[in-house]
C-alpha cells in the first residue's frame, strides 16, 4: 500500500430516511429518522469490504474529503481515510455517518418533534450508544451490507464498535477500538458534568429552549469546549506547544495577560460555539457517561463479551490520561479471558487523548497493517496472488 | 515526640494594621493596609522557634484549633498543627495569616478603597507572590520575629516559601516546599483561566461588582471550585472513592441520573460559592500563573537560588498531577545545581493534589523528623540532653 497525502476529493452528503417507529433504549418511540452520513470508496459486488466510521463526542459524517473545491478544511478524519492511506478507499467502502441526537443533519435536538411541531430541544429523548449501533444496522441493511469488514471509532466511536461486535455478533468482522474504555471513571464522569453545569448555567441555554428565544449558550459551550481541550491534551504535549508563552502583557507588571495557552482556548472555545448544539452536547456526555455493557453482568466484561465473533484490534496512546492505556487494557483483558482474538498497540505520543485524531507513524502503521491482512482475507484474488 | 489528636483547642484571629504605605511589585500603593492572622504555641525568649505557615489558593489564617466552643470544623491544617503533632506547637510558635487580596479579613478585593470609599472589588491590584512575602516580613516585625525557624507551604503557599528564601535569605532558616513548582505548566494555567472564565462569565458577576448589584456570581464559583476538586484529586483516587455509583436514577432507562461524585461536587461548589469572594478566587489564581522567579534569569532557576542560605526540604506526592514530582524535582535539581542543602521526599499516595493536607502517615513522620532535628539546633537543652 502507498501512503501518499491523496484525498477521496469532492464528497456530498446523504440522507437515510427510517420510515418506521424506533424505539429507544429509555423506552421512547421516535416515529421516524434520518441519518445524514458519506461513504468513500466502492462497495464490492459480495459487500463485503465495507468500513463504518464511528464518531466521537463532537465528531460528524463528514470524515474524508471536501465538500466544494474552495473547501479549505477537509473531513476530520481526512488524514487516514483515502486512497493509499491506512483506511484505504482503493479497497475499502467506508461508511460515515452522524449519530442521532447530533446536530448534523441527522434527527436530534435541532430537529421537529412531529408531536409537537416544534424542534425537539431539551425534550430529544437520551440516547444510548446501542440505540446508535441499532440505527447503524438499520443504515448498513439500507446500504445493502449484511457485515462491515471492520468497524472503527475512537473515543465514545470505540464504545459504538465495541457494541456492535455485541449486539450483532454476526454482523462485524473486525472491531477496532481506539483511545476508549468499556466504562468512563468517575474522574471522565465528573469532567463531564462539569461541562454539562457550563451549559446549562448559561442563561441564554433557557432550559433547553435557546433557539426560540433566539438565543445561544455560547458562553457555556465555550467553556465546555475549553474543559475538553485542556484534558484532551497532555501536560507534556501542552508545555511543548505553548509553554509559558505570552500572548501580551508583562505579569510582573500586573497588566491584563494573556498566556499563548489561553488564547489558543478562547478561539477554539469561541469557533466550538458557534457551530455545535448545546442541546447535543449534552446528550452525547451522558451517552459516554452511561456506557457500561457489563454493569448488567456483575460487572465482568468477560461475560458480556463472551458471544462475540469479532476479532479486536485495541489501541491506546501513552499521554493519554482521560481513556488511558490501562483502560485499554481493561477491554483486551476481558477479551482475553473470554478467549477471543485481540491485538493489541499502545502508542508512544504526547498528545493525550487527541492522538487518536493524529498521524502518527505508528499508529498509523498499524492501522495499515491490520487492515491491509484483512482485506487479503476478503479478496481471494490478492490472497492468491 | 508523642503524635496525639491533642487541638491548640480556642483561638483567636488577630489583627495587624500596616499603617504604612506598600508599594506593589505592580507599582500600585496601598496607603496600608491590615492582616488577619493567627498564632499557636509559645515564642521563645530569642524569637527563634517561630514556623510561618503559607496558605494556599483557597486557604486562610485559620490553620489550627477552633473558634468557638461549639465549633465543629478545626482550621484547614489541624491534622499537622498542635500539641505533639508534625508541626509541633509544644516546640514551636506557629503563625499562620491570610494573605493580602483574600477574603478572609485581611485587606482585599472586599475591602474599602480609601480614594474612592467603596470597596475595591475587581479594582483591588494586581498581587505576586512576592508582595506576599514582603507583607508576611512586616507581620515578622511586628511579632518580634527576625528569622522564621521554618516556612511552610503547600501548593501556592509552597511558592511563597521558596521566594522567602530568595528575598529574605537571612531571616528564614528551613522551606519546606509540599506539592508546589517553580512555576505553573500550560495545563495549569489552562484550567485557572477555565475557572476564572466560569467566574467572569457569570451574569451575576457584573464585571466584579457583584456587591453593589446585591448578587454573587454562584454558578461561576461552583464551576469553578468543581474545576479545581476535580483537578486537585486522581483517577485512581476518585475511582475508589466514588466508582461509578449512582445517587439515584438508572442509565439505561433514560432517567435523570445523578452519578454520587457529581453529586459530590455539586455540594462542594454550592458551599464554596457561598463563603469565597469571586474577585479573589480571580486574583489568587492569576498570581500562581504569573509566579516564575526565574523568567527574569534566562529561566536559570539555580541563578535565582545562588544567595539562598536556607536549608530546603522539598515533598511532593506521586498521584498529584497538577503540581507533580517532576515539578518538585525541577526545584531539587536547581538548588543541587546551586549547591544548596536539600532534602526531598516522593510520598506515595492516591489523592493527588489534595494529598498535601491529608494526614498521611509516612508524610507527617518526614515532616516530623525534619522539624524534630530542626528544633535540636535551635535549643541546646534539647541537642545537650
């Protein structure tokens, strides 16, 4: 395989429409849906190379590629799906979508609660991450895939994968489980909730209510934004990049400062604003906060995982404190003991939990190499060759 | 030494009036000003067994004993404090004050503005760590005191220490230097400026005129204190404290949740906001950012410790990840390198930042064996005997 900087190029999103009830988890019925998501790459005549992109917390559909030619931002996970690159487009179909209760495109807080005609808002009810892999099946039975070769997720996508290879035993060939965890901490819990108390004492947040009182908690966004940033990075890989460096004034003067680290925070917190929904963010923290497949079974994952057909690739990334190495480990334990096939990487970095996000070499090496064995498996023509 | 839970049992705050103007290392003058402060044990006939204990971002003078009789909660630091404890008030005479910019009674942001005869609110000035020593040598004076036998300081207080020794070489004779740096790393500085942005963003901060607008900025304060709890405790630490427990609801049902550490930290920000004035929590934390004594030498921080004569002891705590060993060794290797007198301890312990005020055994016996063969040199009846 040739890793080269090539792009899946112009990509347009698509709409699944589930016309059929859908009942979550909580009990709820949505009485439809609709999924936004892309897919790069061609689906073989036996379906059988398909990849599905899980997203994580502030994650979407848009992955690979570019939406116009003038597009000067390319899909967050650009730099490892394309042609050549480690989720290969020349031999894979990859599929990526947005989750519902995102703010998208597909059915979520943003969307009309035909009860009420009016958007959903705070009433969109709570989501599960099995409430996301069953929406995911309904998408992959429209798409014609009756298994994906691999499914692959970082962070709470990791948790979505992870699922699958549960809930759909039959369904999933390989998981590939990146920078996740089987369960958050309560540290991870207690970050959450923090960013959650940040929106929602905003009081433009309105209950839920801000967009008919034209409105937005960007303040609180903002500082939910800040809070993820600061513990998705480590404290090495944030004293490399910004230091003590200041951005104005002299501290020994006692004028108004400005560290380089805080004004990094205050654009990303302030972009982050302005595009993401309030209500969404909400929802997804409590998605990653509630995940835990074995608390129904006295807590051993062994026995939750003990059906699953999959085979696992985990990895973890060294400076990453918030879905440590051990937390990886956790899940490549259970499999273990439950006698399934696992690989396993932990990955020198020093960029915390957004390694996972990054090229780098090794990671980025073993992706190619995990899925590049697979697809030999798949295609008798290159086993054979 | 027979370490019991004997208390200093009542005291009573004091206070000291500088009626002299102080000019701040910012160039502001306040025309004087007033600290409150507290003292334990007996000073000897030549003054030489006083111990100054330096308080930390939330701290104040009230480190030991009770108020009243009926008074439940001792000072912040009674553990270490008292009769036959680490900090030996049978030996020495402890004083313990609130810093200049607090809120605990000694002249700050609550204080009146003698030119403009409100209070100074955001408009009190810009604090460094050594304006704080240069006030805390004038309580010296004031008590009688020409050189501390010791002064100790956790965190913030452990900075205030070391700067002692760098502005007062002859009148402190041991640091002791717990869970503190030389200076903060990014990630510090990114998470006070998240908790002072949880403050100023607060509507019912009114750009630091809460007061006169009759209202607090609760939300941002809470915000702010759930920041630094979450922050000043470990992964491992919260886990076995709280797990992944429920105060009530069930996940998986779609119900309102309440996981027991948030609340557990809804409780500790609702009381914190009720009792710490926001324009301070402001101030203090913009004085750790700004503490770097060695930025003014090429970041040669053995320069900056070339005159120091005092002996130092330097502890740190291995699950504290905000003020970590690595940072405490920074200050042992500068000193070693300066050729100074150091002693070092690496506690074990789970409860990260935090770790600095808990009793915890191997810790209270360093501190002490340190204050134990200090006070020997100080009384020849003692080292004689």
């Amino acid at each position: 395989m040739n890793l080269t900087n090539a792009s899946v190029g112009l990509v347009a999103p698509e709409i699944y429409r589930h016309e059929a009830p859908f009942v979550l988890q909580c009990g709820v019925t949505l009485p439809s849906y609709e999924l936004v998501y892309e897919t790069y790459g061609t689906l073989n005549n036996e379906a059988t190379n398909a990849i599905l992109i899980c997203h994580a917390l502030s994650g979407h559909h848009h992955a690979a590629g570019v939406h116009t030619e003038e597009d000067v931002k390319p899909g967050w996970w650009d730099s490892c799906i394309g042609p050549g690159k480690p989720i290969d487009t020349n031999l894979y179909f990859v599929v990526s979508l947005n989750n519902i209760g995102g703010c998208h495109g597909s059915t979520g807080p943003r969307s009309k609660n035909p009860k009420t005609g009016q958007a959903y808002g705070p009433e969109f009810p709570t989501v599960l991450v099995r409430d996301w892999v069953a929406t995911q099946a309904h998408l992959a039975d429209h798409l014609g895939i009756r298994q994906f070769a691999a499914i692959v997720g970082g962070s709470l996508g990791g948790m979505q994968a992870m699922q699958w290879a549960i809930d759909f035993p039959d369904r999933i060939r390989t998981a590939i489980v990146i920078a996740s965890a089987a369960k958050l901490s309560a540290q991870n819990i207690a970050f959450n909730e923090i960013a959650r108390q940040a929106i929602t004492s905003d009081p433009n947040f309105f209950a839920g209510r801000y967009a008919e009182n034209e409105s937005n908690p960007d303040q609180g966004l903002m500082l939910a934004r800040m809070i993820g940033h600061v513990t998705y990075l480590s404290d090495d890989g944030m004293r490399e990049k910004f230091g003590r460096e200041l951005k104005s004034g002299n501290p020994q003067k006692g004028d108004d400062v400005e560290f380089q680290v805080e004004s990094y925070l205050h654009h990303q917190g302030r972009s982050f604003s302005q595009v993401f929904d309030a209500n969404t963010y909400v929802l997804m923290t409590k998605a990653l906060d509630f995940y835990d497949p074995a608390s129904e079974h006295n807590n051993d994952l062994a026995t939750v995982l003990k059906d699953v057909s999959a085979r696992f690739l985990v990895v973890s990334f060294t400076s990453d404190w918030r879905f440590s190495v051990e937390r990886s480990q956790e899940i490549v334990n259970a499999l273990v003991a439950a006698g399934k096939n696992v690989a396993t990487a932990i990955i020198e970095s020093e960029h915390g939990h957004d390694s996972f996000l990054l090229p780098i070499p090794r990671y980025f090496d073993v992706l190619n190499a995990y899925l590049g064995h697979l697809y030999e498996e798949l295609d008798p023509k290159v086993s054979s060759s």
